[in-house]
C-alpha cells in the first residue's frame, strides 16, 4: 500500500463515512433476503407435504391442475341440485310463539 498524505487519507475517511451507512442498509437487506429465502422453502414445504397425497391420487397432479382440467358442469354435478336430495327442515313452534299477554313488550308499537 502507498504512503497516503494527508488530503488522501483524508478523503479515505470521508468516503468510508459515507459509505458507512450504506454498508448499514445493505447487511440489512441481505438479512431480509435470506429470512424471505427461509420463509419460501419453508411454505414450499408446507405445500408439498398437503400436496402430495393429491399428487398419489392423481398421478402426479396437483390440486389446481386437477381442478383447471374439470369443467364447471363436473364441478357443479358434485353439488346437491334438486330438493330432493336437501332434508327438509321441519318448523316447530317454541314455547314463546304465542302471544303471552303476561308479558310485556319491551318494543311497544307506535301509531303511526
């Protein structure tokens, strides 16, 4: 290394001030990138470990390929259409439906 002077070595301390900061953000950054590249290979993870018995299943499909290959008929036939196929729910009267004149309302009706 050369023998700085003095306006030299002056100009060393100004940039490395500078530059300082800069280093600051950058060892920052790449902190951020690496805890992104962990949290990806993380959820990559978790998304092979659901799709794999999918893939079993399917011969080596994904769940949305195999549901971009289906139409919207085949998906809709999975779904009930007809009532016949719902229950019927049956409506009984509470103990309270009728009017009970005991009681009072607590939201007496205006004249209107």
């Amino acid at each position: 290394m050369n023998e700085l002077n003095r306006f030299q070595l002056a100009a060393v301390k100004r940039t490395a001030q500078t530059v300082k900061s800069l280093r600051r953000q950058l060892a920052k950054k790449q902190e951020e990138i690496q805890k992104a590249a962990k949290d990806i290979l993380d959820i990559t993870a978790l998304i092979e470990t659901w799709e794999t018995p999918i893939k079993q299943l399917t011969g080596g499909l994904t769940s949305e390929e195999v549901l971009k290959s289906l139409t919207v008929s085949q998906i809709e036939g999975e779904l009930p259409t007809s009532n016949r196929e719902v229950e019927e729910v049956q409506e009984e009267e509470g103990p309270y439906e009728e009017e009970d004149s005991s009681r009072k309302s607590l939201f007496p009706q205006s004249s209107r």
